[in-house]
C-alpha cells in the first residue's frame, strides 16, 4: 500500500497552521524565560499551557480525521482503518 495523504482545504490548513503558530511562539517564549533565569514554576505553567495547546490541535485533526479520511475509507469497504484508528487511539491513551 502506498503512501497515504489527506486534502484538507485552505481554510482548514489556515487553522492548524495558526494553531501550530501560537505553539511555536509558546515554546520560543519558554526558551527564552529559560535564558532568563525566570521561576520554575513560571516555566512549569507555560509548558502546561503547551501541552493543552498540543492536546487541542491533536483533538481538531482527530476529529477532521474521524469526520473525513475514516468516513470516506468505511463508505469505501476499506475496514483496516478500524485497525489504524484503534492504534490511533491507544497511542493517544497511552
């Protein structure tokens, strides 16, 4: 089987770009309170802000995955996806 790849439309790229924006700006904002010497527990509270951020983008694109890739394959007779999709969500409880 080959490669597989996902369409998502402009305005949908638009919004995980955005989301992945905002994480970059989280993490270089960490970096440099690191650089600063701020408090640990200032740290410790923006990495928890970027962890939920994370879990946000990863619970959008699980859910356009649910909503378009997973439907489309089922209407198609394709059930491995089951299979991909109970991994998925092993690795996202695990």
């Amino acid at each position: 089987m080959g490669e597989k790849h996902t369409y998502r439309s402009e305005e949908e790229k638009k919004l995980v770009q955005n989301h992945l924006n905002r994480i970059e700006g989280q993490v270089k904002g960490i970096k440099k309170m690191v650089e600063e010497d701020r408090y640990c527990n200032d740290i410790l509270i923006q990495l928890s802000a970027i962890e939920k951020s994370i879990k946000s983008l990863s619970n959008h694109i699980l859910e356009n995955h649910l909503h378009t890739c997973i439907s489309k394959n089922l209407s198609e007779g394709d059930s491995e996806v089951i299979e991909e999709l109970t991994t998925l969500f092993k690795r996202f409880n695990g």
